[in-house]
C-alpha cells in the first residue's frame, strides 16, 4: 500500500457502499507486481463480493528508474499475474481489462 493510501480493506469497503448506492463502480489493480503472484483469486473474490464487475488493470512500468535498482530491490512486474488475473476473473463472472488496451 502506498503510504498515505487507504488500507484494502477501506478501499473494498468503499466499492461496496458505491455498488449499493447504485453507483457503477470498478476495480484498479495497480501495478501487477511479482507481490500478486498466487493471490489474484483471493483479491478477485474480494472484489467480486462487493458487486463490482469490470475490473482493470495496469502492469508495472518502470520509467525514468533503473530497472537493475529495482531488481535489487526486488520489485518486479508479473506477467503470470496479469494472465492469472484474466483467466481467474473470468472464472469468477468478472470482466477483467487491461487499462489502455482494447
């Protein structure tokens, strides 16, 4: 969680205050890090659980850093995430999409 950012659970919270109040809200999962690995389904559950449908997503980007910093730092993107997230939201009725992508 970024420092100041609302706990996942207050941002979960909040998506199902805004389903129930009629509002057609969507999940962001930003950036898919190597983190995600293995807990896509429990995050899509969560959010499937609010009555949120469509669900976007954003892999990491590195600009303007030295992507070996970050290899030492150990943070890294994730593609099997990204594919984990489509193919497990499918499963769960949910409409996952890239952000900028068709």
């Amino acid at each position: 969680t970024e420092p100041g950012a609302p706990l996942p659970s207050k941002r979960i919270e909040a998506m199902t205050r805004l389903h129930d109040a009629g509002v057609r809200a969507y999940a962001l999962v930003a950036p898919v890090m190597s983190t995600l690995e293995g807990h896509e389904g429990e995050l899509l559950d969560a959010i499937k659980e609010t009555g949120v449908e469509i669900v976007y997503y954003n892999p990491l980007h590195f600009r303007n850093v030295d992507p070996s910093r970050m290899m030492r730092m150990r943070i890294s993107g994730s593609e099997r995430s990204e594919s984990a997230l489509v193919r497990e939201g499918r499963l769960r009725g949910l409409d996952v999409r890239h952000v900028f992508k068709p």
